[in-house]
C-alpha cells in the first residue's frame, strides 16, 4: 500500500511541464490578439495541468478556425478569475427644485448679512 502513492508521485514529477503556446505571430489580426491575450493570462493564473491542457487546445483550436472566438470565450470564463469591486448599494439623496431653491436663498440671504 505504501509503494502506490510513491509511484503516483514519480510518475507526476516525470511529466514534462506544460508550456504556454507562442502562435500570437500575427498582431494584425486584433480579435485574435486579444484573445491570446485572454488566454495568456488565465494560462498564467492557472494551476493544474488539465486547466493549461483545455486553455491550450482552446487557443489552438481557435487559431486553426475549428472553434469561433463566442465559444472560445464561453470555454475560457471558468479560468478567468476577474477580481471585480463587489458591487454594494448605492444611494442617492434627492430633492424637489422648490426645496433646494428655498435652502439656497437662506443660505445666500444669510451670507449677505454677515458681512
């Protein structure tokens, strides 16, 4: 029982590490561009091998026009971890332009006879 995990854990160390994919040649084409760009950077975020290996085949499968750039983005959301603010609530004061008339001319009258 104990050989097992040993020989899990050698044939791990083994597998050659998987490479991000240089086929971003052509920066003319800019809706490829952006999504190698995409790709590049889920690939740098992304910790396990089969999640390089999809993001792998999904920028190739791309580049030889197999898949259309709807679905590689469709298959690329899960490894993209967008750190978005959380969106709280916001709250806006309002008042009618009668009040807000009313308040400035108090103000205003005030503020002349101070001096």
């Amino acid at each position: 029982m104990t050989q097992q995990p040993n020989e899990q854990n050698n044939n791990n160390e083994t597998s050659p590490p998987i490479v991000k994919l240089l086929i971003d040649n052509d920066p003319v084409n800019f809706p490829f561009h952006a999504a190698y760009l995409v790709y590049e950077e889920a690939f740098d975020k992304a910790t396990e091998a089969q999640a390089k290996n999809e993001l792998n085949q999904n920028i190739q499968d791309l580049k030889e026009n197999k898949i259309d750039l709807e679905t590689f983005y469709r298959n690329l959301a899960p490894f993209r971890k967008l750190d978005l603010p959380r969106q709280e609530r916001f709250s806006m004061q309002t008042q009618r332009k009668k009040d807000w008339r009313k308040k400035t001319q108090r103000q205003e009258r005030i503020k002349r006879h101070k001096k």
